[in-house]
C-alpha cells in the first residue's frame, strides 16, 4: 500500500503545520485528512487542534510520525488521510487506543534499541509485558538501566556507547508515558537504531485505529477531486 495513496490523491505529506496548502499540496497528515474529508481547512499544530470527529489520539500519534518521519518514510501515513476523519470515540475507547499504542510501543519498537546496547534482560522485560502497567514499569526499568550505562560510559570516556545509552534511555523513558504522542517520540527515538521501526509504528496506528468506532468509507475518488480542489485554490 505504501505509496499508492500518495500518487492517487496528488498529495504531499510535509512535517509541521501549514497555513494552507499550496500547489503542491504539502500539509500534514491530520491537514491533509481535514480536506480530503470535506471539511474547512485549518493549520494543524497538535491533536487539539483537530476537528472533533479526529480521535485525539490517533491525530497525536499519527501527527508525532509525520513530523519525525524521514521524507522517504512518510508516504507510508498517506492511507490513513482517508480514516482519521470520524475515527473519534468516547472516553473509554480513547483511553483504550492510548494503551494500544503505549503496550505496543514498549513490545515491539523498545526491545531491539535495548538489545543494541546489551540490555537483554530489560528488552525481554518489555517484550513480554503482558498489560499496560507491566509494559510501563518495564520501559520505567529499561529508562533507568539505559541511563546508568550512559553515565557510566561517560564517566569512563566510550563516548560512542555513552551515546547509544542515551538514546535508548531517551526512547524508553517516552515509552514509559502512556501518552499518544509520548509513543510517537518513542518511535523517533527507536528509529536511530533502524529505519524498519517507521513500518512498525505504522502498523501499531493501522491497529490502534481498527478499535472502536472506524470512520465512515471515504471513496478516493471524492478525496482526490476534493485535494486537486484545495490545490487549485478552489475549495
């Protein structure tokens, strides 16, 4: 899929916000959905500033992805310009779609950064977390033994281990928040240590959006006449 929605809709996904997009179509990934969507166009410079009907935490994460995301990379979110309109929820499933992307993130993108700098038994700690507050105090853990390998490094002069430490204790303490964007900032951190963390993380928003109420189908060809719209200047 990665790819086909960029050339479909004749769109360009860019980090930050964006007053409005120009003839190139760049904005962001909440941005872009708010005109594929039909709705009137605003610069997105965090979830809050979604529409209602954008579930706030999967506009944060999707947001946290596009801003860190290597330009390579980004076309992968370009799917999702048709599903985050209509995705919001009540407390209860937000709540649980904030856990699914914290557990998730702490399973599968925390283990390989810990193993890069010999944290085995905190990598398998975070593997197998069963629940979100075993995932949290397990990232918690890996934050902190991430943290003394650093300052240990540091103090000893292996300055290239010391900063690998650092960034593995930067990526579990994001981890450790249960918090959309927070996981988002854990994925940017992770991808220091390999590019195949961005598909992932991806794939952890296409699962955290599945739960809950989805968003009405959106045709593509609706999406692509109202983006060549904005485009133009016309919507």
């Amino acid at each position: 899929m990665r790819g086909a929605f960029d050339h479909i809709l004749h769109w360009r996904l860019l980090p930050g916000s964006h007053a409005f997009p120009g003839p190139d179509g760049g904005t962001c990934i909440n941005e872009a959905a708010i005109v594929a969507a039909g709705l009137p166009y605003r610069a997105i410079r965090s979830s809050a500033d979604c529409p209602p009907c954008f579930s706030r935490p999967l506009a944060a994460y999707a947001l946290g992805l596009n801003d860190a995301m290597p330009d390579a990379e980004r076309p992968r979110l370009m799917s999702f310009v048709l599903r985050l309109s209509g995705s919001a929820d009540d407390p209860a499933v937000e709540a649980a779609r904030t856990a699914h992307l914290t557990l998730q993130t702490v399973r599968r993108l925390l283990p390989g950064v810990l193993e890069q700098v010999a944290l085995t038994a905190e990598a398998e700690g975070c593997r197998t977390a069963d629940h979100l507050e075993e995932a949290v105090a397990a990232a918690r853990a890996a934050s902190w033994a991430a943290g003394s390998v650093a300052d240990a490094a540091a103090r000893g002069g292996v300055w290239i281990r010391g900063a690998r430490a650092a960034a593995a204790c930067r990526a579990a303490t994001f981890a450790a928040e249960t918090d959309a964007r927070a996981a988002a900032d854990a994925a940017e951190a992770a991808a220091l240590f390999s590019p195949a963390v961005w598909a992932e993380a991806v794939a952890i928003l296409d699962e955290a959006l599945a739960i809950g109420r989805q968003a009405p189908p959106l045709a593509v060809e609706t999406a692509r006449r109202r983006m060549d719209e904005a485009r133009a200047g016309i919507a």
